[in-house]
C-alpha cells in the first residue's frame, strides 16, 4: 500500500495546478500496483485527454 500511496504523491502537482490527473491502478486480489489511469493536460491542447498506462506484467490480461 506505501507503494501506491508514493506513486499517488507523484502527480500531486498535475492535481495542484490543474485539479484532475492521474490514480494509480491495483490489484484487487494482491494491491499490487499495476498502472496509471486518469486525465493529463498535455502541451499544445487546451482540453486534457485520456491518459493511461500499465506495467509490462499486466499487458495482455484484460486489464485495459
């Protein structure tokens, strides 16, 4: 759970300035921390877009 609550502070920033960023994403059976879901402003646009990512494990499975 520390883990994910690190991960979590890291975009803390995006949510500061902008209010909306990322959450991380768990397992729900280990808490493992899988991924990034959520919403980014990202340079050159003026509405944020879809944003996500998973670990190399959890390609494939169904996950996203």
């Amino acid at each position: 759970m520390a883990e994910i609550h690190r991960a979590f502070l890291s975009t803390v920033g995006h949510w500061s300035a902008y209010g909306y960023g990322l959450w991380p994403v768990a397992d729900a059976k280990t808490n493992a921390f899988m991924g990034w879901i959520g919403l980014l402003l990202t340079a050159g646009r003026n509405e944020p877009g879809f944003a996500g990512a998973v670990l190399p494990a959890y390609q494939r499975t169904g996950v996203a």
